[in-house]
C-alpha cells in the first residue's frame, strides 16, 4: 500500500525567489506530513517561475521560457532538497528546458529519498506547444522508475491520449502512470481524464493525474487553467465500480489543494491474471481481426 498525493495546483505569482521556495516547501510539507508517499505536481509547474521575472519578459511567450532557464537549476536543486528531507518521491512537475540542440523540450522530473531518479519527456506535443510555442517532442522515448512500493512511468498530458505509449510502458512491468497535465479549458481537462482512465482500463495499471489549475493573467503560456487532480484504475474485482479512487471536486479553483489517497499497487497488478476481464493478455488478439 503506498499513500499518494496528486496536486490541483493554483500557478501564482511570487515577487522573489525566497516566497516561491516558501510557498513549494510548505506545499510539499503538507503532503509529506499527511503520510504521502509519492507527490506529483503537473505539467508546466515550473511557470511560476515565470512570475520572478520583469513584466515584459513573463509575458512574453517566447521570453518567458527564455527567462527562466537560469532558474531551473536552482528549482531542481529545491526539488530534490524537498525529496530528501521528507523522504518522499516527488514529481515537481515539468519545465521547458532548452537542450543542447537548441531546441525546447517539456521535461518532468522525479527525485527519490536519494537523489535524482531521472526524467522523462513529452513525446506527443499539441498544437499550442507545436505551432505556437514551438516546444519540440522528446527524442529520448519512454522511461519507467523502480520505487519500493513499483515500477512507474511518466505520460505528459497529451501524451495520456495515445494507447501505444501507455502499452509499451505496460509491457515494461509498469504499476503506476504519473500524469502531470495543463489543460485550459474543460474539453481539455476531460480529454486527459478519458485517456487516463482508458489508459488504465487496457493496460491494467494506476494512472495518477495532478493538473494546473486557476488563473494567472500574467502569463500569455498558462493563464487560464481547468482540471481535476484524480487517482484512476480498471474498474474490475476490489477496485471501485467506476475506476475512480480518488477525484477531486471542482475543475475550477484558485488555490492549490491535494488529492491524497492510498493505493494498494500490487493488487491492481494482480488483476492482469485475476481479473474479471484480462484486457492487458488479450490485447494482441485485437491486430488478428
């Protein structure tokens, strides 16, 4: 069983790097004091970053991403701080982070107990981040993480909507699918959360989603935000009837809140062989039709 806490997080304005830190210091205690094992915060959490910066500079779309390169360091670095002290896994969320090649990519984190864990990209990138933002997809594919309580993956939103990502992290052993998402609108927060569940549902795993959430005018990247933070597995034997662990209220708030919920990983990954249905066996029967 291992307790997990998924963020609904508010991406506010800070004047100074010391009340950010304050601010994702409390906010991860407040997990780690509730028992929580595992804390994921979403896609695009480190924009607020973007909020240190002059004016002209965060509301920029370009300029923005630009201006908090010098900054990832010192947020990394916070991150696996937080890891360390609360001994806890801990996602703070993905950054656009300028490669070697010149180009941007998004980019999630996940720090243990003992330091870094490793990364992993997003592969699949939307229109926004294709045509306007010009962030570029992952070229490093997919990655799975060992824990003490399993084997995790990490889908970036969007790439939550593509089954082939999701099977290939299955076949891969994985027990839990951490989902860090940005959607602004609600079409956009209820595409994440029928790939999440379908994805849980064929593969026979958990998917964990944190989403952004709130306004932040300020910022031309994520000012308008809409999600649910949800814990999602296959409804089938001891599981809940809808697949729904754990979901957050309401899409639209202005205050970061956690999910946090217990899950007992082992008996989800017990259903592939014992299960009412056995979707993640039979699912090569499909190609034969």
């Amino acid at each position: 069983m291992v307790k997990v806490a998924s963020c609904q997080y508010a991406i506010s304005l800070f004047d100074s790097w010391e009340a950010y830190a304050a601010h994702l210091e409390a906010l991860a205690a407040e997990a780690a004091h509730a028992g929580a094992q595992l804390l994921l915060l979403p896609e695009y959490a480190a924009m607020t970053l973007t909020g240190l910066l002059p004016g002209d500079e965060r509301g920029d779309l370009a300029g923005s991403i630009a201006g908090i390169q010098p900054l990832l360091p010192r947020w990394l670095a916070l991150s696996q701080d937080i890891a360390r002290r609360h001994g806890v896994y801990f996602c703070p969320g993905s950054a656009p982070v300028l490669d070697a090649d010149g180009r941007y990519r998004n980019r999630a984190f996940l720090f243990g107990p003992q330091g870094p864990e490793g990364h992993q990209d997003k592969l699949i990138m939307t229109r926004f981040e294709r045509e306007q933002w010009i962030i570029a997809g992952g070229v490093e594919g997919l990655r799975t993480f060992d824990t003490p309580f399993g084997r995790l993956g990490i889908l970036i939103c969007y790439d939550n909507e593509f089954p082939m990502l999701a099977r290939r992290l299955a076949e891969r052993g994985t027990d839990l699918v951490l989902a860090p998402s940005c959607t602004d609108t609600e079409a956009g927060h209820h595409r994440v959360r029928i790939g999440a569940q379908a994805r849980a549902l064929e593969n026979q795993f958990a998917v964990l989603v944190s989403p952004t959430a709130g306004a932040a005018p300020w910022s031309p990247a994520v000012d308008e935000n809409v999600g649910r933070a949800a814990l999602y597995v296959p409804p089938d034997y001891g599981m809940p009837a809808d697949g729904v662990v754990a979901e957050s209220g309401a899409v639209f708030t202005d205050s970061s809140r956690w999910l946090i919920a217990d899950i007992d990983l082992a008996r989800v990954k017990a259903l592939r062989h014992e299960g009412q249905v056995a979707l993640f066996r039979d699912w090569p029967e499909q190609f034969g039709q």
